[in-house]
C-alpha cells in the first residue's frame, strides 16, 4: 500500500518511529510525502496519491484513452487555479483552471492498473491534434477485416514519410497519404516500452517489433536516426545510447510476472512463444543496431 506522510504519522505516532521503520526496511519513502510497504511502487499510484484532487489532462489524457502512441516526458495535471499549495514537480504540469470548470467532463478510467482522474474521451477527442479512425473491410462474401488508422500532423521534419496513393475508382479519383515508415514505428513502440518498462501492458508493440525486424525487414540507417530521434536524444528518456536500451530491454524482459502476462496476451497475433520473440529483440538492437 502506498501512504502520505499524515496517515504515516497517524499510524505511527512521531517522526521518529516512522524513520525507525524506513531504517528497518519496513516501510520505504517513494516520494516527497510518500511512503510505501514495497520498494516499488507504479508511478501513476505516486501522483495520485500526492495529488488526489487532480486531473490527468492534454497530452497526459490523450495517451491513456489511446488517442495517441507517443507517451508524454511530463505529466499534464489539471488543478484548481486557487490551489493552496502549487504544484512544483520536475515530471509534471501544472494546468490550473476555475473551480467551476475543473469537474467538467470527469471521469475514472484503469491505466496499467491504477485507477486515475482524467477528462472523458469524447472531451479529450476534441482537443486532440489528430483523430483515429476505425476501418471495416468487407469482401463480397462477408468476410471481415477491422482495423484502425491514426491521421495526425507530422511534425517532425527530419524523419522522412513514406508515401502511399490510393485510388477511388469509384469517383475517378485518387488519395496521397503520408505514412510513419517501420523504422518511426519500431522506434515509437521501443519508446513506449522503455518509458513503462514492465508496467506496460502494450503487449502487441513487442510482437509488431519483432515481426518488423524479423520478417518485413528494416533500414538499419533510418531506425538508427528514429530512436536518435525519439529516444537517444528525446526529453525525459533515461537512455543515451544503445547499450543503454539493450540493457533496459534486457532487465523488462527478466520479469517472470511481464513475460506471464504477455505469454498469454491475445495479442500474440504472429503466434511465436514470447521467449523467441524477446531473445531475437535483444539480439537485434545489440548487434543489428548497436
């Protein structure tokens, strides 16, 4: 369980005695304020234990409803503009509104299993610089293929798009988009994974990476600019280099309790026993890439 410094207090009687129980391994401090019976402790669980009238916001609310795949480097945080004590966290946002206006469109949704405050989905679909589309194709004899496409704004310049048209016979016409390639892809989803580390429950994303670079094939140039791009050289991503991500990888992919979860995910789609598939990621980015 994780507690703040009052109900520490409470249960403990004196500063002393709740220091005697850090020392003793008993209890252990997480956090300015924050403490907790276990070494390890969800970062999202922190926040809103520290902040329990808060709103996850903007890019923060975007990412969990899924309206996004790019995880924010801080924490976007909606508050009352009154607020006694502001907000002063290195990771985190601060967006202070009115009283009257911070309920508006509230709910509760489960994120890697912890339980935060954020706006609904329609709210936060409404600000979001993108939108997700959902396809359903359909042949002739009824049978069914669903999947889902993310048109945003592509704003990073130095990572080249790929091109794709697409014809309409049926008016005449045709239509140009521009693709994130496999290389931007396999290098967001390496993102996602270092970022959450054994707390993701983006299960899919290590077999996408896997059948990238097994099967479809990469640039090893473009992938090395993309995760310089997106990780080497990003804010608020702890790796440097790529010894840094394998070792990183190295350590997710040692957790008895993440590899149980992603054995028996359903989105095993490529149907590939998970130790193979997360042997052959850690070979790639220490030979192919480093």
């Amino acid at each position: 369980m994780i507690f703040t410094y009052k109900e520490m207090e409470k249960a403990f009687k004196s500063d002393y005695q709740i220091k005697k129980k850090i020392a003793e391994g008993k209890i252990h401090k997480i956090d300015r304020g924050i403490y907790s019976d276990t070494p390890s402790v969800h970062p999202l669980e922190v926040i809103t234990k520290k902040y329990p009238y808060a709103i996850f916001t903007m890019d923060s609310a975007f990412y969990f409803h899924g309206l996004t795949d790019v995880i924010p480097s801080k924490m976007h945080l909606a508050v009352i503009r009154t607020a006694n004590r502001r907000i002063s966290h290195n990771n985190i946002v601060a967006v202070y509104v009115l009283e009257k206006l911070l309920n508006i469109g509230k709910t509760q949704i489960i994120f890697d299993g912890v339980s935060i405050n954020t706006y609904d989905k329609e709210l936060s679909h409404q600000v979001y610089q993108g939108k997700r589309v959902i396809l359903e194709l359909v042949d002739s004899f009824g049978n069914k293929i669903g999947a889902k496409l993310d048109i945003g704004v592509h704003n990073n310049l130095d990572i080249e798009q790929e091109e794709y048209c697409f014809e309409l016979n049926g008016i005449k016409d045709n239509v140009t988009l521009f693709m994130n390639s496999k290389e931007q892809m396999i290098a967001e989803k390496l993102r996602s994974l270092l970022k959450l580390g054994r707390f993701s429950t983006r299960y899919k994303d290590i077999f996408d990476i896997y059948y990238f670079v097994t099967v479809s094939g990469v640039d090893i140039n473009k992938l090395t600019k993309c995760i310089r791009e997106f990780i080497l050289e990003a804010e608020g991503m702890r790796e440097t280099n790529m010894n840094d991500v394998v070792l990183r990888l190295g350590s997710i992919f040692r957790n008895k309790a993440y590899l149980m979860k992603a054995e028996t995910a359903r989105s095993n789609w490529i149907d590939i026993p998970i130790l193979e598939v997360t042997t052959r990621i850690i070979s790639f980015f220490s030979e192919d890439v480093a």
